[in-house]
C-alpha cells in the first residue's frame, strides 16, 4: 500500500534488526538505589522498550533520566557522590556541570554516528518530540557550507537536535533549568508565555491560529489539545497517562501532512479551536457529558489525519488501493477513522478502560469524522432541518447528543468563510492551492480535471462564491437557528456575509480585466492590415 507504505516506511527504516519490537534492551545501567523516589503517579513506566546509548540507558519514563545521568557520572568519576576531599563545594558544582554537559555532548555525538541502537520506542522518542525544546544552534556551525547542509550532516544534526531536546525536557520536567552559557531557554519562556497568554483567549472567535502555529513552533495542534483536555479536566476524569497521550497526539501530528497547503495539521488545529467555541455554546455546555466533550475533540483533531492532498474522485479514478478498499465510498474520511484508531491502540491511550467501552468510543468517533464527508452534505442538512421544524431534537437522549456534535464538526470543518477577513482569505487561498496541485498532476497524466481544479478557469474568488453559496450558508442558517439566541452565531452570519461580498467584489474586478485585455486583442487585430508600400 503506497500511502501506508511511505507512512510507516522511515520507521521501520531505523529499527535495528537484531531486535525485536518487544526486546528487552536495559540490560546495563540501573539507576542507583539511594536516588530511587517513589513511583509517579503520572508519568508511569511504560509498555515499550527504551533505548539504550553506550552505558547510558534512557527510559521513556522521562523523570528517571536525570537519575540515570547522575549515576553515569559516578561511574565516570570512579568516586562517590558529592566533592572529593580537598575540593571546595563551587568546585565541584563548576566540575559536575562541565561533566553534565560533557556527557550530553558525547551521548549526542554518538546518535549523530548511528550508535545510538533503536527499537520500536526509540523510533518514537525521536520522532514524537516535545513543542518547546533548547536548540542549541552551535552544533549548526560545524558542516554548514554556503548556507545549504550535506544530506549525511542534516541527519546528523536532526538527530542531535532531537537528543538535547529531550535532555532539555527532563530537566524541566526535574524543576531544574539548565544553566549553560549562550543557552536559548530565556528565549523558550518568551514564546511560552506568548502562547499561554492566547490560550488564555482561546475560547474567542478571533483566534489567529496561525501565529500561534509560529509561537509553539509548530505543534499548535498538541498545545492545543493539551490544553483543551486540561481545561475540560478529562486527563483526570479518564485517568489519562501523559506520556500515552502525548505519544498518541505527536502521531496524530506528524500523521497529516506538512506539504499539504490546506490539509494538514494547521487545518486540524484550526477545525479543533471552532469545535471548542461550538461545544461553549450554552445550548451544549449544559447537556454534553465528558465523553461528548472528549470525542467531539478527538475527532476534530484527527478529522482529516493522513490526508493525501487530493480528493476522493481522484483516488477513484487512479485506481488508488483505499478506494478499492473502502468500495468508493466515504474513502478519505473512512481512512482517517481507521488511522486514528490505530494510532489509539498504538499509543494504549485508552487501554486502561474496559473493552466495551473503547469499541463504543471507536465507534462514535468513526461516526464523527465520516460526517465531514462532503458528499453527505444533503443529507446531514436535510435531518437537522427537519428536526428544527418539528422542535424534536431532544439533547438529553445520547443519540441527538451525538447527530448535534456530528452538525458541530461539519461547521467547524467549513467555517473559514466564517472568518476574519485577513484568517478568511488565507484559508481560502490555502485550498484552492491544493486544488490547483491536483489540476496540474491530473493534466500531466492526461486524466480528466476535477472541477475546481483548473487554475486557468476556476479562480478563488469564483470558488469561495460557490463554496459559500452551496456549501457555507445553508448550513450556517439552520445552526444560528438551533443555537438562537447566540452572539457567536450572530458574529459568524455577518463575517460570512462580509467575506462573501469581499469575493464578489474581487470577482467582478478580475471580469472587468479580462474583459480588457480582450477588448485590447480585438483592437489590436482590426488595427492591423496589411502594409502597402508607397
């Protein structure tokens, strides 16, 4: 399977083939028993094997690291604990901090060489890190020539990279900040404290999403999500494992993918962060359970998990294996389900629950992400029409709980035009961006262009008029009726009617201009004849 293949391909690429995913690779190292603390309540030891680095054995389990350094420095200074005789304390806090970054150093030189032996968990230790590590840009200055980096140093430095990052990360976790000269961590807390200070108005309709895409660089969908689940007190209340959950978000994260102009984790952030601002509405707050609030937030952060950048037709008719695979039906949001439930058994996030209860969550998020299909768009409408007629939507009963978050999620999934102008218009040129990429392929493989697709025909302004015709406003409607009265609906109904006339108006300037340029080449033909000599 191509899609399959290139997702799980670098993985299995880095695994070290003389061990299994289950082996057993701590022999080695343990950490002395006069440092051993009670047993976190949180961050408990995990299913998966860790990595081991020379005599250095990292653990998953991210408080016990600094534990294991210092019993390596021990073994290193041949000597017991605390200062020799003769030295005075500043001395040897001055010799174990040399030491301490001595050893980071040397532990980081060797993963860039490719010693640092990998199983299964340590692929995911490198490639599901952190949002906010130290990033000491010296190490950059040793192969860099002509500003452009050998694709053997790029690895090397990835990899470094990726080893302070995670030294970094438990030292904060310990409560203890590094104190290295030249170190980047003033700077860390500065863009912290910026993003903190939006999560603080995340509940707001003018979110910018995408400077705090720049602010957590990068991994907004995970801070978001994080927080979101916090403030909703879900870790406590599913007795969530931190390092489980983060595992599972860092997959889903790096799952969408980053090329993609429009669908891609930014996207799902964006969707996540109007799914909020839906679910405060008060017409919901009162009524929705912990489980409604949990999947109704899982299922837009992974709504479109894994998407290929191109759209079902084109999977159908290139023979794609996920349209044979899912009869043609659903296809893209089908996938994305089972993409997510496998992440979930992969990471264990719900493992401690009982096993009815996880195949009914399953189900209820696949339900969720296959209401995004836009296909079904007629149908999903044509019920909540029909139930807002008849008054009969009843949110106390589990099934009218669920087709409502169902309706949430379809809003949140289109409602862009429902934006800010300068937010709007990014988004409306991000998609049809990725509609213009699939043109070009459908037209360099001789195959019939999709509509929306041809960048010479179908112009933005022409295609968010459209979108929000057919698509935005019929749906828009019947929620500002359900949600009555609701300023946030009220406030997304005149973005929506702003928005639709900037397009308009943008629309009939470029008509006047091709119109022109016409005129100007009819002109141009009758003026010329042809010329006589006198």
């Amino acid at each position: 399977m191509p899609v399959l293949g290139g997702l799980w391909a670098q993985d299995l690429g880095l695994r070290d083939p003389g061990q299994g995913v289950g082996a057993d690779v701590t022999a080695g190292v343990t950490p002395n028993e006069e440092d051993e603390g009670p047993p976190s309540p949180v961050w408990g030891p995990l299913g998966s094997s860790p990595v081991t680095c020379g005599a250095l054995s990292l653990a998953l389990e991210l408080p016990a690291l600094l534990r294991q350094l210092r019993a390596a420095w021990r073994a290193c200074r041949g000597g017991p604990r605390g200062p020799e005789q003769g030295q005075t304390p500043g001395a040897w806090r001055v010799e174990v901090e040399e030491l301490e970054q001595d050893t980071e150093e040397k532990s980081a030189q060797r993963a860039a060489d490719g010693i640092l032996a990998r199983g299964h968990a340590g692929v995911l230790l490198a490639e599901r890190r952190g949002s906010h590590p130290l990033i000491d840009l010296r190490i950059l200055n040793t192969n860099v020539q002509q500003g452009e980096l050998e694709a053997g140093s790029r690895r090397s430095v990835k990899r470094q990279l990726s080893f302070q990052r995670y030294c970094h990360a438990s030292r904060l976790l310990r409560g203890q900040v590094p104190r290295a000269p030249g170190s980047l961590h003033l700077l860390d807390h500065h863009y912290l404290g910026q993003a903190t200070h939006m999560l603080s108005k995340v509940g707001t309709w003018n979110f910018d999403i995408f400077l705090f895409e720049r602010l957590t660089n990068g991994y907004s969908l995970v801070t978001l999500m994080c927080h979101l689940l916090n403030v909703y007190g879900l870790i406590q209340h599913f007795h969530l494992d931190m390092v489980k959950l983060l595992r599972f978000l860092g997959m889903v994260q790096d799952d969408y993918h980053s090329h993609n102009p429009y669908h891609n984790a930014l996207h799902a952030a964006d969707v996540t962060q109007a799914m909020y601002c839906y679910l405060k509405e008060s017409k919901l707050a009162e009524l929705l359970n912990p489980t409604d609030v949990f999947l109704g937030l899982l299922a837009a952060a992974a709504h479109d998990v894994d998407h290929p950048g191109v759209n079902q037709p084109f999977l159908i008719k290139t023979g794609h294996h996920l349209a044979s695979l899912y009869q043609n039906t659903s296809v893209l949001e089908s996938h994305h389900w089972r993409s997510t439930v496998g992440m979930l058994r992969e990471s264990g996030l719900l493992s401690h629950l009982p096993l009815s209860m996880r195949q009914d969550m399953e189900q209820q998020l696949g339900s969720l992400i296959l209401a995004t299909d836009i296909s079904r768009q007629n149908e999903f409408l044509s019920t909540f029409r029909e139930h807002l007629n008849h008054q009969s939507l009843d949110l106390h009963q589990a099934p009218h709980r669920h087709f409502i978050l169902q309706i949430a999620l379809k809003c949140a999934d289109v409602c862009n035009p429902c934006r800010e102008w300068n937010l709007s218009r990014q988004w409306s040129e991000r998609v049809c961006e990725e509609f213009y990429r699939q043109g070009d392929i459908e037209k360099k493989f001789a195959l019939e262009v999709s509509p929306l697709c041809n960048q010479q025909e179908d112009s933005v302004p022409s295609i968010q008029i459209g979108f929000i015709s057919h698509i935005v406003e019929p749906l828009f409607e019947e929620w500002c009726r359900f949600t009555e009265p609701s300023p946030l609906s009220h406030t997304m109904m005149d973005l929506l009617q702003q928005n639709k006339t900037f397009w308009m108006g943008r629309a009939h300037v470029k008509e006047e201009e091709e119109e022109e340029e016409e005129e100007e080449e009819d002109g141009g033909g009758e003026n010329r004849g042809p010329v006589v000599n006198p």
